[in-house]
C-alpha cells in the first residue's frame, strides 16, 4: 500500500520530474491527476494552502509543494523508503 499522496498534473514539469524521480527509486506512490479530479485539486489546496502542484503528501504528515530532487530524496531517505 503506497504511503504517498501524489497531486499533480500533465503538464506541471515539476510534477514529471518529481513522478520521474519517485518512479527512477521505485517508490510507491498513489497519483491524483488534479485536472482531471475536481476532489483531488481541492485535496492538494487543502494541504498547501496553496495552488501550486505538485503537492507530495507523506504518511507522516507532511508534504512539500514543488520540491527539488535533493529535496524528495531526502524526505524519502528519512523515512526508510530509500537506502542510497
């Protein structure tokens, strides 16, 4: 079971980048298209406070908007997901 909540969309180059590294490290993640799922936007705004995608949602919790690589590897790092 994926203990990541993922809001982005398509387009947002950040979002094919952050799914690209989660994909890269083999990290289970469940995707929310926010442009397709009405429900899944107002989540991702929900948590943020903010419009911007993606929106990464831990099982701890916390949540980074727009996060860099270095940034994603770390938290996933933390939290035992990742060993490199």
């Amino acid at each position: 079971m994926s203990t990541i909540d993922f809001y982005g969309a398509g387009w947002c180059g950040d979002c094919v980048r952050s799914k690209r590294l989660l994909d890269n490290l083999k990290v289970e993640y469940t995707y929310h298209d926010v442009e397709k799922d009405d429900s899944a936007r107002d989540k991702a705004q929900q948590i943020s406070g903010k419009l911007s995608i993606p929106v990464i949602q831990f099982e701890d919790g916390s949540y980074f908007v727009e996060p860099s690589d270095p940034q994603l590897r770390e938290k996933l790092q933390s939290l035992g997901l990742i060993t490199d």
